[in-house]
C-alpha cells in the first residue's frame, strides 16, 4: 500500500515537472525563431545517429534519394551540428546550460525534422533529453529511440525497435510486426496498434502499477506459432493496451 502512494505521489510530481516543461517550451517558442536546412544529395548514407537537447523530433519518409535536415532554433541561438562520418550522418542539437534547478528554464528549444529517402536504413538512432520523438515511414534494421521527458510515437514503420522513455507515452501504430520489440517506461502507457494478428510472436507485458490488455484480453503474454519474434513491453506506473 505504501509503494502505491508513493510511486502515485511520484507520478503527481512528474506531471507537474512536465507541464512546467511544456509551458517553459511555450514561452521560449513565442521569441524570434530562425528556419533552417541541409541537404545531403549523391552520398550514401546507411545510419542517422541524433542526439537533441531540448525541442522535438520527427522523423519522416520524403521523396527522392536525397536526406535533408531542418531545425527550428532560436535566431540567437547555437547552430545544430551535423557530420556525416563514412556512412553515418550524425546530428546534434545545441546545449545551453542555464541556472540549474533540477530543470533548466533558460534553455531554447531546437526542433528537429529530418527527411529520410525510401529505403532500408542499417541503424536510426533518436536520443532527446526533453521532446517528443515522432518517426513515421522508415525503414530500418533498427530503430532505436530514447527520451528522459516526452512521449514516443512510431508509425507505418518497419525493423526491430528498442525505445526507452522515462517519462512519457510510447506509441506504436504499424500494419505488421516483423521483427522483435523492446518498450519500456518508468512513467507512462504502452499502446501497440497492428493490422495483422501476429503468426510467430511471443508477448509479455508487464506492469507494476496499471492495466494490461492484449487483444482485448487482460493478460501479460501471448503466443502464437513458434514465439521467434519477442515482443517485451514493460512500465512501472502506467497502462500497457496492445490492439489489432
């Protein structure tokens, strides 16, 4: 009993952490912002490796054989940095330190939206510390994506998915699952949206404090076939709802 009020306690705390968060965001968004882009064209690139700082991230498929990057910063702000290193493009955005109490205020937000080209990519990596990672119609060996605040969303996307969150929702919205699955959070939901009913599949999932449903059963696994492909879904404090 006392576990359960204090990890509710911690969950109360967090959501206010996050909502003074988005209202910092906010405020920062409303000053001068400054759009910019670049575009890599005739290289090969196999892996996109980011780490942002504080603002959003998305992820998308684009037309053509071209990857381009653009940010939304401050216009007094530090400049992204991105390098391509052989075969892998690697991009970061500014970090600003303020005064720190626990969170730092004073930090501006960069968001980040980077256009991918129609193929099979060997590894995308997504790391923020604060902001949402959205990434939709890619393709990749794997895809792996961690937030410390900030909700991440997958969508119409194929490969083996490794995501971390602490705080924060992890959505999964695909036709298929054709590779294994790793989600896990502290504090948030877990939805699994699929198309298809999985053939060769074994699901657990795992729950300290929340609801568990697979296919509108409440259960914590799941198999079907031979179980080759895992899918492993686990939060502390939250609701885990896999659907087809």
């Amino acid at each position: 009993m006392f576990k359960k009020i204090f990890i509710t306690g911690v969950l109360l705390i967090a959501i206010g952490g996050i909502g003074a968060l988005l209202t910092a965001k906010s405020y920062f968004s409303a000053s001068e912002q400054e759009k910019s882009a670049t575009t890599f064209a005739d290289v090969i690139i196999d892996e996109i490796d980011i780490k942002g700082n504080l603002g959003s991230l998305t992820i998308q498929q684009t037309d053509g054989d071209a990857v381009t990057v653009e940010s939304i910063g401050p216009k007094k702000g530090q400049s992204i940095n991105i390098e391509q290193d052989g075969r892998t493009l690697k991009i970061s955005t500014p970090n600003q330190a303020g005064i720190n109490f626990g969170i730092q205020f004073n930090k501006q937000a960069t968001d980040l939206i980077i256009h991918l080209p129609e193929k099979t990519f060997r590894q995308i990596t997504a790391d923020t510390e604060v902001g949402s990672i959205d990434i939709s119609g890619i393709n990749a060996e794997i895809i792996k994506c961690e937030s410390e605040v900030g909700d991440i969303n997958i969508k119409d996307s194929a490969g083996k998915l490794v995501l971390k969150n602490e705080i924060g929702n992890i959505n999964i919205k695909v036709p298929a699952i054709k590779a294994s699955i790793t989600a896990s959070n502290e504090i948030g939901d877990i939805a699994v949206s699929i198309s298809e009913t999985p053939k060769d599949h074994y699901i657990s999932a795992n729950s300290e404090i929340g609801s568990i449903q697979i296919f509108g059963k409440k259960s914590s696994s799941y198999m079907s076939g031979n179980g080759s492909i895992a899918v492993d879904l686990k939060t502390e404090v939250g609701d885990i709802d896999l659907t087809n």
